[in-house]
C-alpha cells in the first residue's frame, strides 16, 4: 500500500487507485528527466512515479525547464534520476484527491 503526503495522515492506496498524468523518459547529463503529460508541470510538487517492474515512489519535483520545446522535471531525491538510466519509461501519477477535476481542468485550460 502507498502512503499519501508526508504531513497528512497515512491513507492506504493501491497502484490502481492512482490517476496517470503523464511518463518520464530519458535523462539528461544535468540530472533533468524529459516530462511528457497535458498536465502542466507548475501546477505539480508531488507525483507518485510507477516503475516498469512496479515499485512506487512518492517524489516532490524541485525543478523544471523546458528546452527545445520539451518539459524537463528534477526531484528533490537524486536517485531517482539513477533509477531512471536502467528504464525507458515510468509513469507518473497522483492521488486521486490530487488529480484534476473537470472544472479544474476546464479553469486551467489543460
């Protein structure tokens, strides 16, 4: 089971209960991981990250670019850029609490 936000009281999730957004793909020199969601990035600080062999992390995203037109995300934990030079994909995802309602999704314009 996942547990859900570092300060709010422990809910128990499963893979199922969460809401994709998007994947990460490949890794940059700099630490930088290529973000590909309709989701924008500034709205996001946490995301949970699903590997291929299903290990679940919950990130917070530091920092973002975009170059060359492509949205580019760092976490705060370092080894997950490790984690993602053996992968060709992960996929990103929230608690469904946190995933974006249709009004919301509608005031945003995604």
């Amino acid at each position: 089971m996942l547990g859900h936000g570092p300060t709010q009281m422990m809910k128990e999730l499963s893979i199922n209960d969460l809401v994709q957004i998007g994947r990460l793909t490949s890794v940059r020199d700099d630490g930088f991981i290529r973000f590909i969601s309709d989701v924008s990035v500034d709205l996001l600080s946490e995301v949970y990250l699903i590997f291929p062999d299903d290990r679940v992390f919950l990130v917070t995203i530091c920092d973002h670019k975009l170059h060359g037109g492509k949205d580019y995300v760092c976490f705060e934990e370092p080894e997950v850029a490790d984690e993602m030079r053996s992968v060709k994909q992960t996929r990103v995802m929230l608690a469904p609490d946190d995933a974006p309602t249709e009004a919301t999704v509608e005031m945003i314009g995604w």
